[in-house]
C-alpha cells in the first residue's frame, strides 16, 4: 500500500512561500486579461488573451494543491471554468468581471492568510457557487457544465495538447534567458557576501600595497628592495587580478538578479483605474511607457504602492465626472499616463492627468481648519506652495472618510517611501487642466561609483553620478567656484560642521554637484579615489541623517559617509521661478530643459489662457512666452501681465519662430526683450530673463 505524500511543517512553510510568489504572476495575468476582455472582449478573445489567463488559473488550482490549499484550489477551478466559458462564446459584460476580479481577490486573501497575513474573510462556497452561476448565464451556446475535481482522486488531466502552444526552441533550460524564482532575502545575503567578496580583494589589495612600500623603506639596498619588492608584486599580481575580475563578474550578475522591468509596478495599474472609475462613474483611459526600464528589486517595491496610491488620488480628486468634462469643453474620457525615463543612475517617473487640477480652496480650508496656518498666511501662499500641503502626514481635502480616500495617507505614505530610498516627490498643478506628480528614484541602491574624498580627517563620498566638475583651489575663497561660467557658492558652514564635527583643515578642492540644474560646491581637504563599491543604507540602531545617503567600508577599514547632495542643495535659497506659454511642444522641452540646467524652476503652459490663470495662482519671477497660441496670443499675455498690478513687476520675454515682425508690439506691450526662435535662443533667453542682464 502506497502512503499518501505529506509535507512536515517547515517543508509546507517553503511551499506556501514558492507558491504565493509563482501566485502573484499567475494574479497579474488573469487581471490585466480581464481588463483586456471586459474592454474589447472579441479583440482579447481572438488574441489569445483567454487561453494566457486559463493556462494562469490552471496553475494556480496545480499549485494550491501542491501546498494542500483547497479552497483556493475549488476558486480556481471555478474561475477556470468562467474563463472558458467566455472564451468559448466570446461575451463578457462588466458584473462577470466583476466577479472574477472578487474571485481573484479571495485567492489573494487566502494566500496572503496561509502565509503570516490577516485571517481571510472569504465565502469559498458562495463564490463558487456565483462563479458556476454565470458560466451558465453567459449568452452564446452553454459549454458543458465544469465539476470541481474532488480532493482524494488524482490531479486533474492537464488541457489537451492543441490548448496549448507548440515549442518553437529548444527546452526552457537550454534557453539563455530561462528563469527561476529565487526569495529577495536569498539575493539580498548574496548581495552581502558579494560585499564581503569586495572589501577581502581590496584588502588584500591594499596589503599588497602596505607591504610594497615598508620592502621600499626597510631595504637600504636597492637590490634588495627590487628582489623581495618584486617577489612581493609577482606573488600576488595573478592572484588579485583572477579575485578582481571574479568579485566583478559576481557583483553585476547578482545586481541584475536583482532589477526587474518597470512594467511589473504598471501591472496593477489597470484594474486600478477601471475599479475606481466604475465606483466613482468617470471614464479613464490610461496610458504607460517606459516599462522597458530594469530597476533594483527593492525600488520596486517602493514605486508599486506609490504608483497606485497616486492613480486613486488622480482620479478621485482630479478627474471630473463625464458631464462636468463634457461641459468644460473637454472629452468625457478622462486621461492618465504614467511615463517612466532614466537619466544619469536616477529614474523618474510621471503621473499627470487632464483633469480639474489641485483645488486650491479646499486645501486652504483644510489646512486653516487643522491649524496649520492661518487664514492671512493662506491667502498670501503662493498656489505652488499652497499645494505642497498634499503631501504632510494626515492631511486631506475630504471632510468625510469613505472606502477611497479621507484619512490623508495617500501622498503622504508616498513621501515617506520615496524618502527611504533617497527619493524625492514633486508636484504641479494647473487649474482646470491637470496636475503632475513627479517621483525621482534611484535605479539601483547596491553598487555605485563613488568620488573619495576627506573633509575634517575623514573620508566623505560623492556619487560619480552627482558630481558635476572638481575644481582645484588655489587660494581662500569664502564664497563661490567658477564652474562653465558660471558661479557655485559652497555649502554653508551649518553644513560643514555637521559633516566635520572636529574641525576641518584647509581645502585643497571642491566637488561641485548638481541636483536639477541647481549647483553647489563642496570643499574637501584632498581627493582620495574614485571606487565602485557596495553601499548600504545606515542600519538599525544608527539614526536616519538627512546628510548621509548611504555607508560602506573602505580597504583600510574606515567607513566612508556617502553624502545626500539633494540635502546640500538645500542650503541654496529658493531658485527664481519661470513660466514657459507655448504651443510647440518641443520648443516649450528646449525651453524647460534649458532654463532648469541654468538655475530656474519651471513651470510650462499650453496656452495663453491657461498661463493667465497660472499667473494669477501661482509667484512668478518671469514669463517666456510664445506670440501665436491658441487662448490669449503673446502680445495679449504681456499687455494683460502689465495692466494687472500684482503681475507688473515679473520679468517678460517673447519669442516667435514664425511673428519675426512681432518684436515692435511686444515691446510696446511691455515686453522686457523679443526673441527669435533659432539654434541657440535658448540660451539668449535665459541672458534676458534675468534682470541683472537684460537682452536688449
């Protein structure tokens, strides 16, 4: 007689960990297709989008009963059968969708409660039995009714073969870009080994070194010296050369075990923006790109609840209903699109919609009624910084708490989970055309190239990534470097003394570093190195500094302070603040891209009109504008800017690619300076924005 197989309760433990990791893929694949179906359910059919998400729920019923899961095995199961039933007669309205989504989120409960979480709440058989229901309600000519196979026979048969599609390559494991699945804690002692791996070659790199030069001191003689010098040297060059080069073949294949696609955050995006349109009644299309991008594994799981987080607060509070848009003039479809894009080491990504924008009011209400401010200090902020309220711990517009929003840990929790891995969180708004927000992450938080250096005795790092010049010193300057042309004033003392608490010596050079175009410099005592080392974040008990971004340890044994260049650049005072009105997308990118890198905080407009309304709310240095938009023209803009008092004083430029004979009105509108758009007006506009150094 043939003992059944039962897993003791350590081996099941692992299983249910295996299982509930495979699950989340097999989840993802089965809700992005029922978005897909409940959409264009003949398109997702003839696409083969039915056989992906039951070859999904199959494995999650082969799995479940691998871990003795039985009720999500029988979930499974039934929602197989809807599946097919679907497919077979190509209908699938929005309450079974529904449905299938409830059945999913069951399973996810389940798993979730087998694994440490919560106690599952979930009615298996009612379910179920709603499941069977609708396969035999679905329009079309009725499948054969599907039985959940009973616990004590034999799995059931897999699909038939033709369900299923041929190989076209050799077997999964002869592939080069087979997979497994291996746990993030595995990868994460892996990482700190390759650590370890690391510092011994460097160390014993460095001994090599310490031992060379006490050979040179000790030895008199310079035959002596050469022989055990050179023995030294021959001893140990193979050595260090095949531990190098195995340290840096380990350390990159484990830093790309360690990224994943982007696209993995945008996965449960989709059935996000279709649940919570459906419950507020709002259309919402959504749109995303960059998912191509590989990140490290824990930005990942920082960016996925961010991401959803920010989509419920663009469609609760920013996309109006269908007939409040259509009335606005705008499409009764509300837009979100999500944007992902790398530059120099940091990803940033771009959540904007098209709907109502940041209600300025009601922030003003609520942080009044809350006693953040008063009520003269309200009226007098500015809109840009009026709506950074949105982002402190417990603040909401919402008077009422309901099942969306309320309680005020929306981009607040946001906040706080980019800051944990050197993230920053922006925000802009236009009223009555939209709001952005703008999430700015490292791509990855193991490995990075790091410029040594000294300040106070002990060694500092600087991110390569962040490093704009080193400028050596020649003299005492108490207040700025040139860089490009251009003058970068030092950290302020504050800073330098929290950084060197003991004193400092005298600086022989400074790193200037960049955040956003904003530049700062930062003076060192001398330059040691530049090392691709492993850093990490400061660990428990050491207190979170606002100054050190990341640790790690250097072959002599000291511990190098890599240093937050965005907490630097805050010693600087606020930048000058530019709109951008114009028409042409690419001029209005130039433009913005320009100014940023020069020093200015930019915000940019479609149109005239929208940029009046955003001079109004919003504290504006200057204005660079285009002559023919749609709204208000150029010309309009500036003469309206100068006749309303509390606008009179900002700066105004106008440029045109195509008015070239406009330069006499906008002058006589007021305008500080006319430009040509040509090759190089950028940089003629950002001369004449500046009222130290008009263009005239």
């Amino acid at each position: 007689m043939t003992r059944a197989f039962r897993p003791d309760d350590e081996l099941r433990r692992e299983l249910l960990q295996l299982f509930a990791a495979e699950s989340r893929d097999e989840v993802e694949v089965i809700s992005s297709g029922l978005v897909a179906l409940e959409s264009d359910a003949a398109g997702a059919i003839g696409a083969g989008r039915t056989d992906e998400m039951m070859r999904a729920a199959h494995s999650l019923k082969g799995g479940a009963r691998a871990v003795e899961l039985e009720s999500v095995d029988r979930l499974a199961h039934a929602l197989e059968g809807l599946l097919k039933a679907a497919g077979d007669r190509g209908a699938f309205d929005g309450e079974t969708v529904d449905l299938a989504y409830r059945a999913l989120d069951g399973i996810e409960a389940i798993i979730a409660a087998a694994t440490g979480g919560p106690p599952a709440e979930v009615n298996v058989t009612g379910l179920t039995d709603e499941l069977q229901t609708a396969i035999t309600g679905l329009p079309g000519e009725r499948p054969a009714p599907t039985e959940p196979s009973p616990r004590s026979t034999a799995p059931a048969p897999a699909p038939a073969p033709e369900a299923l599609p041929e190989p076209t390559g050799p077997s999964p494991l002869g592939q080069p870009d087979a997979t497994v699945r291996v746990r993030v804690s595995k990868l994460d002692g892996l990482m700190a080994a390759v650590r370890e791996l690391e510092a011994a070659r460097v160390g014993v790199e460095h001994a090599t070194g310490i031992l060379t030069e006490r050979a040179e001191a000790d030895d008199l003689k310079a035959r002596e010296y050469d022989v055990r010098a050179g023995n030294i040297r021959e001893t140990t060059a193979a050595p260090l050369t095949r531990l190098e080069r195995a340290a840096r073949e380990v350390a990159g294949e484990v830093s790309e075990a360690r990224t994943v696609p982007l696209s993995l955050a945008f996965d449960p995006l989709p059935r996000t923006v279709r649940d919570l349109g459906r419950d507020l009644g709002r259309e919402v299309e959504l749109t995303t790109s960059g998912g191509e991008v590989d990140v490290d594994r824990a930005v990942m799981e920082v960016l996925r609840p961010a991401f959803v987080h920010v989509i419920r607060n663009a469609i609760d509070h920013g996309i109006e209903s269908p007939a409040a848009r259509a009335a606005g003039g705008k499409d009764e479809k509300g837009r979100v699109t999500v944007t992902g894009r790398t530059s120099a080491g940091l990803l940033e990504i771009e959540v904007a919609d098209d709907g109502a924008g940041i209600d300025a009011d009601a922030i003003r209400r609520s942080a009044i009624s809350r006693e953040l401010i008063t009520a003269e200090e309200a009226d007098a902020l500015p809109y840009a910084e009026l709506i950074e309220f949105v982002t402190r711990p417990g603040f909401s517009t919402r008077d009422k708490v309901t099942e969306i929003s309320g309680r005020g840990v929306g981009l607040d929790a946001v906040n706080e989970g980019l800051g944990s891995i050197q993230g920053t969180l922006g925000i802009t708004s236009i009223p009555g055309s939209g709001s952005k927000v703008t999430m700015t992450v490292p791509l990855a938080i193991a490995a990075t190239e790091v410029i040594v250096a000294e300040l106070g005795g002990l060694p500092i790092g600087i991110s390569l990534s962040d490093a704009a010049r080193i400028v050596a010193l020649e003299g005492p300057s108490d207040e700025a470097i040139e860089v490009d042309g251009a003058p970068v004033p030092f950290c302020s003392d504050t800073t330098l003394e929290a950084l060197a608490p003991h004193g400092r010596g005298e600086a022989t050079c400074a790193i200037a570093v960049e955040v956003g175009g904003r530049r700062i410099a930062l003076p060192v005592e001398r330059l040691r190195t530049v090392q691709r080392l492993s850093t990490m974040p400061l660990p428990e008990p050491l207190p979170r500094v606002s100054l050190i971004r990341s640790a790690a340890i250097l072959p002599d044994g000291d511990v190098l302070r890599v240093i937050e260049v965005r907490t630097l650049i805050e010693d600087l005072p606020p930048p000058p603040v530019v709109l951008i009105a114009d028409d042409s997308a690419a001029w209005l990118e130039r433009a913005r891209r320009h100014l940023a890198n020069h020093g200015w905080r930019v915000e940019t407009a479609p149109d005239g009109r929208v940029a009046l309304a955003m001079l109004g709310e919003g504290n504006f240095d200057a204005l660079l504008t285009d002559v023919e938009m749609p709204g208000h023209d150029g010309i309009e803009l500036t003469d309206m800017v100068r006749k309303d008092s509390e606008l009179a004083d900002i700066r105004v430029v106008v440029w045109s690619a195509s008015a070239e004979d406009a330069g006499p009105a906008a002058l006589a509108a007021g305008a500080d300076a006319f430009l040509i758009k040509e090759p190089g007006a950028e940089d003629d506009a950002a001369a004449a924005l500046r009222p130290d150094d008009p263009e005239d």
